[in-house]
C-alpha cells in the first residue's frame, strides 16, 4: 500500500480501532490505551475518529467506494440454480 489511499486507509483502519478501543474500555471500566502523543496520533485519535462516527453510513459508505483499494472489488454473482442439488 504505497499509494495514497492505501496509506489513509491504513492510519484510518488503526486509529479507528484504537478509538474503538479506548471507547470499549471506558464502557467497561477497564484500563484505555495510552493517551495520543504527537499532533498525528492527536489529529487522527481527537478529531478524525469522532467526526468520522459522526458521519451517517451513506457519506462514509459513498467515500469509500469512490477511493481506489481492494473494498471495491466485487465478488462473483452466485450460480444459476438447476433446481434440487438431490
């Protein structure tokens, strides 16, 4: 993934889990991850993450089939049926 996208698609994907994450484990009462260091992981973890959950599923879902990467492949449509397979 040396391109662009793969690489917002990767920084997206992390921070999106370790988000997820610090999320869950303030629902559960359990230790979160660290806390960001630096303005990338500040960026992504303080203000990509929750305006990305902000983002209704049609936007998210528009955006990601406009950018080039392996989740616009399509997958083959099922085999016709010939009736019973006995």
């Amino acid at each position: 993934m040396a391109s662009f996208f793969g690489w917002l698609r990767s920084n997206s994907e992390h921070y999106l889990l370790v988000a997820a994450h610090a999320k869950l484990a303030r629902t559960l009462g359990s230790p979160p991850p660290r806390a960001p260091k630096g303005l990338r992981e500040i960026f992504w973890l303080r203000i990509f993450a929750p305006v990305y959950a902000l983002l209704p599923w049609s936007l998210r879902s528009r955006i990601m089939r406009a950018m080039p990467g392996s989740h616009r492949q399509t997958w083959a449509p099922p085999p016709r049926s010939r009736g019973p397979a006995v």
